[in-house]
C-alpha cells in the first residue's frame, strides 16, 4: 500500500509540475503583422500593432521617421502545440526532457526585428529601411531599404 501511494505521488508531481520549457513555449512573444510595413500605410496603423517607436525624429530632408524594434514571435496555435509538445515529453520521460527543452526555447525565442520608417506630410509610410544587424552599434551601415516612394 506505502508502495502504491508512493508511487501516485511520483505520478501526480510529474504531471502537476511540468518544467519551464512548457511555461517558456506558452508564453513565447506574438506574431506581428509585418505586411503592414509598406508605402501608404498610417503612422497610426503602425503604432497600434507594433506599439511606441523606440526612436523618433525628423531626418536631413525635413521628414519624420520613427524606428519600431519588436521581436517577432509564433502564432498563438504554434505556441500552444509548442507547449503540449513539451509536456508530453516531460511525461514521457519523467521530466528528464527539461534538460533539453528549456535551452531550446531559450533558444527559439523569436528574432528582433528593427525597421526605420520614413513618413509623408499626410503621416504615411513613404519608405522602409529593415536593419539586418539590430545588435550592433553600426546598423545602420547593415540596412536593407524595403520599399521607398519618389520624393
């Protein structure tokens, strides 16, 4: 009997106390609309999907600019199965896949993204400057232009 509740418990603190990997998978940032990136959409637009610029001005031409810099996460449905993955795995093998699962998401955390966006006098996107190297302090020599419109 001592044998048996024992044992129940093993079982039950395995199941109740699923690992950070599950957690870390659950809680992963969202997908941005990143189609919303091109010439002619709102400077409002922009701010209510990717939230307050971390930077803004008005560049050498008299134009205002604004840099967002997010990090573009997963899909809800790609996080919830993300999520189940790893507490099947923590189940299947009695929590030994934490050493395993919590780097990975660690790893898998989504990539930052940085873009300069260029506006007109009516507050729309003219042009899109995609930063490739974020971390750097001279990103701005390691830019990609997306989409630009004649002055």
């Amino acid at each position: 009997m001592l044998k048996k509740l024992c044992m129940l418990l093993v079982c039950a603190s395995l199941l109740l106390n699923t690992g950070c990997s599950v957690y870390m998978a659950a809680n992963q940032p969202g997908l941005k609309d990143v189609n919303l990136l091109k010439v002619g959409t709102s400077r409002n637009l922009l701010i209510s999907e990717f939230g307050q610029p971390v930077s803004s001005g008005v560049d050498g031409d008299g134009r205002e600019y604004d840099k967002f810099s997010f990090k573009q996460g997963y899909s809800s449905g790609t996080k919830v199965g993300r999520a189940v993955l790893h507490a099947v795995a923590d189940v299947l093998t009695y929590g030994l896949w934490e050493v395993v699962g919590t780097p990975l998401e660690a790893t898998f955390d989504g990539d930052q993204i940085t873009y300069e966006v260029t506006y007109d006098r009516n507050d729309q996107i003219a042009q899109i400057i995609r930063f490739e190297n974020v971390s750097s302090s001279i990103a701005r020599a390691n830019h990609r232009v997306i989409s630009s419109m004649k002055w």
